[in-house]
C-alpha cells in the first residue's frame, strides 16, 4: 500500500504533456508495482513545445520516494531525472525503477548517451549506509525499445558513506553508437538495494540523437564521460 503524494496539474498547453511512462517496485512489496503514466502521478508543466518536466512523490510504509523528470521530445529524445529514495524499512531492500519516453525514435547510425551521478547518505547516529547492485545486473541501465544498448556501475558496485549523516558520491558516463531499426522508444532503469533508514538520490540522464550532430545535452553527457569517477565518504 502506498500514498501518491501529489496532485494533478492543469494543461499548460493545449495538447497536453509529451507522453511519459514510470515503473517502480520494492521488495518489500514484489506483487504491488507502480505501473502509470507520470502524468498520473504528479504535476506536470511544459517548458515547450518539445519538452515537459514531471515532479511528483510516492510513500509507503517501507520508502519514500521523490522525482523530477525531463523528458524532451524534439531533434532529439531525452529522459532527465531525479530520483530520491529513502528506506524507511527496518532491513536492506531492493527498489527497481525505470522512467519511458514512448515515441517514434529515428532510424540509423545514432548515438545513446548515458550519465549518471549517485549519492548515498548514512541518516542514522553510527554504522554506514550502502547503495548496490542487485545480482548481476549493473545499477543504471538506457534500453532503446526494450533492448539495453548501454549500462553504468556494473555488478559488482558498491558506494558506501560511512559515520553519523556521511555522505558518498560518485558518477559515470557512457557513449555508444546504435543502429536502430524502427526503434519505438528510450528509456532509463535503476536497480539497486539500499540499507535501512539512509536516503540515496540518483541524477540519470538517458539521450538519444542521429549522428552526425550531437545535441547539447549529449554534449553535456559527454563531459561527464571525460571528468573522472569520484567519491567522497
């Protein structure tokens, strides 16, 4: 059982927002996922013509969980968010989450840009707090259709933040060229567990364009891939 904290915003412009699919499910809860349209779940407002940006928050009795969602719709296809996860369960759990942008992607030689930036914070007085993989998969996944053309943090990954209110951070990012044949849609997936009582907050950035001409945001994607891997505890 869970509460939508949230409420359903006016159209902002007429049309409206650009079509977007959520995905959420916690092992305290295997046979209740969350499966709606973000426009269900939360406000929604259009910053234009080709982008709409989701915001929006869930609770059960086990975990807490916030969002902000881009999604652009336009020369390229882009999935943007925030995702903060707190465990408010007494044990470790495993969260699977996954953000969908169903539209029409262009066929051909392009290019899939993946990004990503974690933070794990410890919220109690002593011990640590952990994010993970789960099994085999690798913690961040981009899928074109439902096909995974690219991944970061592969398993077996670990970021810990160690003493009262530690805080971890790390970030990854990966390019690949994919030739796509008909492809119906970009999407973005998180697996991970996450010890009891901490916070972690994941920043994911999924984009997707023809080549030969990045965009700015696989631009910014890009610098991501040439900073170095960081963490602080």
């Amino acid at each position: 059982m869970f509460l939508a904290m949230c409420w359903l915003a006016p159209t902002a412009i007429a049309g409206g927002p650009i079509p977007a699919e959520f995905y959420w499910q916690a092992s305290s809860a295997p046979d209740d996922p969350v499966a709606a349209e973000l426009s269900m779940l939360g406000e929604w407002t259009n910053i234009d013509e080709a982008s709409t940006v989701y915001t929006g928050s869930l609770l059960s009795t086990a975990w807490h969980l916030t969002w902000t969602t881009t999604v652009t719709n336009g020369q390229e296809q882009m999935i943007d968010t925030i995702l903060s996860v707190t465990n408010l369960g007494a044990t470790t759990q495993s969260f699977v989450t996954g953000t969908s942008l169903q539209s029409a992607l262009a066929p051909g030689d392009s290019l899939l840009s993946l990004a990503c930036s974690l933070a794990v914070t410890n919220l109690q007085f002593d011990g640590a707090a952990t994010l993970e993989t789960v099994g085999e998969d690798p913690l961040v996944q981009a899928k074109i259709d439902s096909t995974v053309a690219t991944s970061n943090f592969d398993a077996v990954y670990a970021l810990t933040a160690n003493g009262p209110f530690g805080v971890a951070t790390d970030s990854a990012a990966s390019m690949t060229t994919v030739q796509a044949i008909d492809p119906a849609g970009l999407s973005v997936w998180a697996r991970f567990m996450l010890t009891p009582g901490d916070t972690t907050t994941l920043h994911l950035l999924a984009a997707y364009s023809t080549i030969p001409a990045p965009p700015a945001s696989l631009m910014v994607a890009l610098l991501w891939c040439l900073a170095p891997s960081r963490r602080r505890s």
